[in-house]
C-alpha cells in the first residue's frame, strides 16, 4: 500500500538499501499468501512481461519497485540484471 512513507525506487537501486534479517509478516497464513502472490508474478512476468509494484521494507524506510520478476525462490526474488529482494522484506505485491 502507497502512503506517505512508502516511496518509490528505480529497480537499479535497490543493490543500494540494506534489508532486515527478520521477517516483516508475523503471520504464517500471510506470508503464505505473500508468496502465492509472488508466484503469480514469476508467472506473469515469464508470460507476458507483465510488471508488479513489490513493496518492501529497508533499514532506511519502505520502499516500492515497478518492475518483472524472472525468478522465485524460497528467499528471494529475481528481478533484472542479478537484483534480487530478500522475500522476508516484501509485505506487498501489487498487480497493475
């Protein structure tokens, strides 16, 4: 969700915040759903290129990218050029 600490970030960037090593879902049912949501977006993006906006926390704040993801797994997300996201720091996937 987009609110006044949640600001957007060029997908190149991201290499530049450092990321909690705790999970930011306490709930187990909701980082399930977290990740069949990314799931959904590995799929969109290897069929149709389709963008999400990821949002995630850093040490600096929340942040948010517009972008495809090409790879999943269970720790992180595979965006473009080597740019990965931990998933313990995603607590938003939003589809456009």
């Amino acid at each position: 969700m987009i609110n006044a600490d949640t600001f957007v970030i060029d997908r190149e960037d991201i290499k530049n915040y450092r990321f909690f090593t705790t999970d930011v879902i306490d709930k187990i049912e909701d980082r399930q759903s977290r990740y069949k949501d990314l799931y959904k977006a590995l799929i969109l993006g290897n069929t149709r290129k389709g963008k999400v906006k990821i949002f995630f926390k850093t040490t600096e704040g929340n942040r948010y990218v517009e972008t495809t993801v090409w790879g999943l797994t269970e720790g992180f997300v595979l965006l473009k050029r080597d740019t990965f996201i931990p998933v313990a720091s995603i607590y938003e996937v939003s589809f456009f």
